[in-house]
C-alpha cells in the first residue's frame, strides 16, 4: 500500500469545516496534517472538530512535511494561494470556484503546468447522487437523446443574499451548474445570461439565468438564487424518449452538517431514501428511479492517486479554465442584454 497522502487545509470557515475536514481526517488516503488559519476562534473549534494541530502560514505548514494542501478560503484569495502553495512545491486542491474570471485562472493553470505539481478544483457536485442517476440513466439509453436539461440551486434567504465570500451567485452556484452542464454536454458556443443583485452593501448578485446553447445542440438553462421562494425541481432533463426528474438536490453536505462522515456511514453514505428519488415521465407514465449513491469521497480518492503518480486529478484544472470562459461571457450578456458567442 502506499504511504498515507500528508495533506493540510487551509481555511476554516464553513467550507473548510464541513465540506473539507471531515473528508480528510475519515479518508484512509490521508495523513490529515492540521490547518492553516490565525484566526483564535477557527483554531479552537479545529481542536474541537479534528483534533488537529493549527499553523501560522503554508510556510508552516510545508515545513510540518506537508506533500498537498486544499485551499478553502474566500474566493478572491484562491489564486495567490495556489500559487503560493505550488512555489512551495504542494499538490493542490482548490475549493470552487477557482478563480473571478477565465484570465487568471488560465494563468494559474498553466503556472502549475510549468512547476510540475497536481493541480485540482474541487468540482464535488459531480458526484452528487442526482447527477450520478443522471449520466446512468444516459448510458442506459433510458431517455434517449439530450435536447434540454434544466438544474438549479434555488434557496430562499434574500435579506442575507449571497455570502460575499463566495463571489457572488455567479460564481459560487455558477461554478458548479455551469461545470455539471459542461460534463454532461461538451463546450458551449453561445450564453445569454440575466442577473440580479442584492439590494444590500455587497451589491453582489443573488438571483441568476443562464441559457447555454452547447455545440453539439444541447440546450442547458440554469438557475442560481438565494431568494427564489418556490424552488423548482433540482434537475429536469428532457430527452428524446423521456424526461427525468428530480425535486430534491443530493444529501450529503446535510450529512457533513450533522457530523456524519463516509467513515462513519460506510455503505449507506450519499443514500437517498425512496421518497427523494426521481422519477422517468414519458406523459401519463411515471416510473420511480433509484438513486445512485453520492460519492463525494471518491474525489480525495483520486486526488491521492494522483499525488503519488497512478492516475489523473479527479477534476482537470482546464475544466475550471472552461466554466470560467462560460461564467465570463454570462456575465457579459447580463450586463449588456445580448447573447454572447464563444470562440
């Protein structure tokens, strides 16, 4: 067997906490080294939560025998950081989204090209059980062809709106719409794209459209909002023999919320019970579908696979590169009310 990734974390607010730590102290993969925040309270609850020692600076951190970091700070800061992380010869992980536009993300992609090092963005909503359903369903052939596919990420909150640390609606649910549509349906040659911004001192953006016409033909609308107050289906994906549907988005961050761990559920970790399945409509013909087990732990699987050389990132960073280019050109069209066409 290989010996155990030493990886540390950098960041430690609610993504940090929950979406990162307690992968990393259950994944076997991993020697879970501590985190990196000079923040008291941040440190008292990593005592708390992993019982994992806290450091200064990924200098610090590098200097503990550290061989990878995951990077789970405001968006703004992503980039310096990666960058930072990489000069100091660290594999990387990058929470989404990666960067505030395609330039820059481009930049940093290309720079861990030229320092040799693994460089990944944490896309985890690829492994969600919906999405999973979803792309077997495809290669079963069950709803034939692709003509439409609608996703959302709809909550209601509008007094807080958008947290300013994610960047925005856009960017924060965009990165993982646009990269969930991206996988499904290849590169996009055109978006028109409608925003709405909070009324607050953020001014961020809060409620958010997309219509992204892909090459192949594929047509994927998108939603994104914190004040949507009927949510609509999670996924609806209209084929040539059929559409599914499903109303509920995947489990798995409330299970992280509550304390629950893939170690700690084995098996019946990202099950979903029957009365959150999604279903196959042909009219009048309904048929349940079984969901498919999320799996956000296979991400850090692969990651330490890939530090130690047997196989690629989990998530190309040109991935990143590419949701980027879609969310620059959106953000484009909103601003100027026309449809955006892409090289």
């Amino acid at each position: 067997m290989d010996t155990p990734v030493r990886i540390g974390l950098i960041g430690y607010g609610f993504g940090g906490r929950v979406f990162h730590a307690p992968l990393l102290a259950a994944a076997p993969e991993f020697e879970f080294l501590g985190v990196v925040t000079t923040s008291p309270e941040r440190r008292t609850q990593v005592a708390q939560d992993v019982r994992r020692p806290t450091f200064e600076s990924l200098e610090d951190l590098a200097r503990a025998g550290a061989e990878a970091v995951v990077v789970s700070t405001p968006a703004a800061t992503h980039i310096p950081l990666v960058r930072q992380a990489l000069e100091l010869g660290l594999a990387v992980v990058c929470d989404k989204p990666f960067a505030l536009d395609a330039a820059s993300a481009r930049a940093t992609v290309e720079f861990a090209e030229k320092q040799g090092r693994p460089l990944t963005v944490y896309q985890n909503r690829r492994w969600d059980s919906d999405f999973l359903t979803l792309r077997t369903l495809l290669d079963s052939g069950e709803i034939g062809t692709v003509l439409r596919y609608e996703s959302r990420f709809e909550v209601f909150s509008p007094e807080a709106g958008a947290p300013a640390a994610g960047g925005g609606t856009l960017v924060d649910f965009g990165s993982h719409l646009v990269d969930q549509a991206l996988v499904l349906s290849g590169p996009v040659e055109r978006v028109y794209a409608e925003m709405h911004h909070h009324e607050g001192e953020d001014g961020l953006d809060d409620d958010v459209f997309l219509a992204l016409t892909h090459r192949n033909g594929v047509q994927s609308h998108l939603w994104g909002s914190w004040r949507q107050g009927a949510a609509g289906p999670s996924l609806r994906v209209t084929g040539t023999t059929g559409t599914f549907v499903i109303d509920h988005r995947d489990s798995q961050d409330r299970a992280l919320m509550r304390g629950a761990t893939p170690q700690s559920e084995g098996d019946s970790w990202g099950s979903e019970p029957e009365d959150l399945w999604g279903q196959v409509r042909r009219g009048d013909v309904v048929e349940s579908i079984r969901s498919n087990r999320g799996r956000w732990d296979l991400f850090y699987t692969a990651f330490a696979a890939a530090v130690r050389g047997k196989g690629p990132v989990p998530v190309d960073p040109w991935d990143a590169v590419a949701t980027a280019t879609v969310l620059d050109a959106a953000r484009s069209s909103a601003h100027d009310g026309r449809v955006v066409r892409l090289p």
